[in-house]
C-alpha cells in the first residue's frame, strides 16, 4: 500500500488512465446539498488566496503492471467515488460553459486534459471516469450536449444543472483556480498483495453505514480482476438482489436471505448485524471452485425465496394459497427449513402435495401455539435443525414425527390440550391479520367453493348473542349460561 499526497487536478491528468467506479459500489447519491458544500470550498480556497484545501482520501486498486492487451491503466476505485465523480461533472459542466461561451481551445483543453484519453483506439478506454452503465449513460449525454435526453431521475444530470447554473463569465476562472488547489492523499493498492477488503471495512467502519448485503457483495467481488467481476455480478449476484426483495414495498431483503441461508447451512442463527461476519468467517478461505459452486447455490435458494416473500409469483393455486397463509401468519422462522423443502421440490425428491401438505403442517403448528399460549422464540431453534430429522423415504410423516416429539416450549399442542385452550381464549380480540385468518379457515373447512372471507361486505356475528332470549336458557345449563355471558 502506498499513500501520498496530491493535488487532484494532477490525479485526473494522468494520461492514459482510467478510473473505474466497480459494479459493487453503492450508486452514486451525492446530491445538490453535498454539491453546493464541495463548490462553496473550492470557491473560498480560491478567494482567499489559501495555498490548498484538503479533501479526504481516494483509494484505489491497480494491478502493478501494464496489461499489454489494455491501452490504458485502470485505477478501480474502492473508497472516494462520490467526490471523484463529483469533480468529474463540475469539470463536465466548466468544459460545456467553455465551449458555448468561451475561444474552443479552452474546452478543448478541459476535454482532453480532465475528461477522456485523446489517443486511445478502444472506444470503452476513452473515457476517463467508468461508471456503472445508468450514470455512464447520463454523464456521455452531459458530455455530448444532450441531457434533455435523459428522462429517467439520477443524479448525475442534477447534480450537473446544479453546477451548470453556478457557472458564468465571473465564477469560471475562480472555480478552475479552487481546483487547483484542491489536495488529496491517494492510497494506491497493489492486487495479490494488499488486502483491499479489509482497507475498504476499515474505512467504512465510520460514516454512512453499508448494509450487510453491501459487505457481502463487497466481499464476494472486490478480489476479482474487473472482467470477473461483470461476469460474477450479473451471472450471480444480480439474480440473488432481484429475487430478494419485497415486490410489494419495494425494499431489498438480501441481508434477510443470506441470514435464513447461513441459518439453514450452519445450523446455527446469525445475529441482523452480524450476518457479513458469518459469511466471511464460512468462506475466508476462499477455493474458486468451490465458492463459485457455492454461490450458484445460494442463486438456486434465492429463487425458492422468491416465492416465500411474494406468494404471488407462485403458479400452482394450491401452494401460492398456503404461502399467503404463512406470511399472514409471519411465520418467516420456517423460510431457512422451507427453502431446502422448495429446492428437494425441484430436484424431484417430493411432489407438489407434499408440499402443500407440509406448508399446511407448518401453519397448525404456528396457530396451536398460538392458541396455547406458547412462546414464540423457540421456533427458531426447531425449524433451525427440522430438515435434518427428514427421512427421503417417508418426507412428509418424517416431519409430523419430529414436530411431534418436541417437548416443553417447542411442543406440539395436542388436540385435547386445544380443545381446553378454547374455553378460555378469546379469539374475537386478538390481532386482525390472526382473526381474519382463522374465521377464513373456519369458513372454508369442506367447502368446494372458495370464500374470500376478506370481502369488506362481510361482518362478524357473534354466535351467543348480546342479547340473549328465553331460548337460550333453555339450550344451556345455567352455569354455561352464566359462563357465556360473562365471556
């Protein structure tokens, strides 16, 4: 590793360089706030006359060497891209300023010099700044005159017009001499031989927070050559970010996947916030074989996930029904056991009744404990080791005998032990999504034809009225009547 201060203005200058913003990045979210903040101090260093004004760090990896079969060096950058991309389009918008307003040896200088590699061949190398393709998209745009052309929010072309409007005859020259005074320190890393994953924790062990899916992506694609990482990326790590994720709210549930996959695979439940720490400590030494087999399974569970958070998705009527059930009921413990169920589906080792049947097993013993009384927390343990008291030969009733070993906090509420239960449980007050979900199994128990029990036309009777009439006394004992009154 090495550090060395520098002025930024003569890190864009390198020629020949690229500077590559890697696809495990967080996205570029500077806003017009951050903006105003960086051009106010570039502005000051300028007007008062002071020498220089630092601004953080840029750390990057490099391979260190010319590849011959690359026209330029690229520098992938794992710590500093929102300032780094943010000078590149304060540089855009003072190069478009220019060339509309001032002699075009001018732009041509801020264009060449700041913003492409002028002798390259390769089109991909001519850019200076490679970002993640919907920023490049929008940033060749700025370049080329044509941001009206950009339809979709990003900001990369606000942050341009924020800039743009800053930018006249008086600013210009004030705005390039700040630049030149703006310094850095560059950590330059060497691959094979720094360990840029645990520079990258470190730096970010202070500021905004990544997620646990971001360090696990981090950690996943930051070792590999750029090309590797494409490849891993859209093959492998895209399809997992696609299908965890709540289509209803529209929010990631990676973090929440990886931990119900670690969970199943380690037999032991990972801490929220210490999922990463699980992952890494399971694949620190990482066989490239090996991984990559692994990380295809973790793609084949994600699409079984899929189905688990959004029951929607599901084609078979009878499964989708059940899943909707499970979610109701938030029994989101049984997802690590459930997933391995959904992939022994798939390879054939049950078929789609099992399923069901085992969907509808999971959900009475869910609502017996509920019945009961019986804590919660325990489920986690059983579901945790469940799969692995599964005998191939007999799926489904393997299962309904292990369930029903279960002893003290993790039992299996008996059909006496419920029926007692009832007496005294009041199933009227108890949470709506519980409520809707019981009268809806009530009213469908036998039925041939499904009803939506959800239907806002319907209304709930009470069975014993509030008012009783004669009759009643003399359907009941007058200790039961007595008892119905009172509950």
């Amino acid at each position: 590793m090495k550090a060395n201060e520098l002025q930024i203005v003569k890190f864009l200058k390198s020629p020949d360089v690229q500077f590559v913003i890697p696809i495990y990045q967080r996205n570029y979210d500077w806003t017009i706030t951050e903006c105003r903040e960086l051009l106010k101090d570039i502005i000051q260093v300028a007007d008062e006359g002071r020498v220089s004004h630092f601004i953080g760090s840029i750390v990057f990896i490099h391979d260190g060497v010319y590849s011959t079969s690359n026209e330029v060096k690229e520098l992938v950058i794992i710590d500093g891209q929102q300032r780094l991309t943010t000078i590149n389009i304060l540089i855009a918008a003072l190069y478009r300023f220019a060339k509309e307003n001032l002699p075009s040896q001018e732009s041509e200088r801020l264009y060449n010099m700041f913003l492409v590699n002028q002798y390259v061949q390769k089109e991909a190398y001519k850019l200076k700044l490679k970002q993640t393709d919907r920023n490049a998209i929008a940033f060749k745009a700025i370049l080329l005159g044509n941001e009206k052309s950009i339809t979709e929010y990003t900001n990369v072309k606000e942050n341009y017009t924020f800039f743009r409007s800053e930018i006249n005859a008086e600013t210009f020259p004030v705005i390039l001499e700040g630049l030149n005074r703006l310094i850095f320190v560059e950590i330059s890393l060497e691959r094979g031989k720094d360990d840029p994953q645990r520079i990258f924790e470190s730096l970010n062990s202070t500021g905004l927070d990544l997620s646990q899916s971001d360090l696990i992506r981090n950690f996943i694609l930051m070792d590999l050559p750029p090309a590797d990482q494409d490849k891993i990326f859209e093959t492998i790590w895209s399809p997992i970010e696609e299908n965890a994720k709540d289509l209803s709210k529209r929010t990631s549930l990676v973090s929440d996947f990886i931990r119900d996959y670690l969970t199943l695979r380690n037999k032991k439940i990972p801490n929220k916030n210490k999922v990463y720490q699980e992952f890494k400590i399971l694949f620190q030494e990482k066989d490239e074989a090996g991984f990559n087999q692994e990380l295809e399974d973790i793609k084949s569970l994600s699409f079984h996930y899929k189905k688990l958070v959004n029951p929607t998705t599901v084609k078979d009527k009878q499964v989708r029904k059940e899943l909707e059930y499970i979610n109701r009921l938030e029994i989101n413990v049984a997802y690590p056991f459930l997933l391995q169920v959904f992939e022994d589906l798939e390879n054939g080792l049950i078929e789609t009744s099992d399923l069901v049947s085992i969907l509808k097993l999971i959900q009475s013993f869910a609502w017996r404990r509920f019945i009961v009384g019986l804590p919660t927390n325990s489920l986690n343990k059983v579901f945790m080791t469940l799969y692995s008291e599964i005998d191939t030969e007999e799926y489904v009733e393997s299962i309904e005998k292990a369930l029903m070993k279960k002893g003290g906090n993790s039992k299996f509420p008996t059909n006496e032990e419920i029926r007692l239960a009832l007496k005294d449980k009041d199933l009227y007050n108890i949470q709506p999504k519980n409520r809707s979900y019981f009268f809806e199994l009530l009213e469908n128990h036998n039925n041939k034809e499904y009803v939506d029990t959800s239907n806002e036309a319907i209304t709930i009777e009470h069975i014993f009225p509030k008012t009783p009439t004669e009759e009643w006394k003399k359907q009941l004992s007058r200790e039961q009547f007595s008892e119905f009154k009172d509950k």
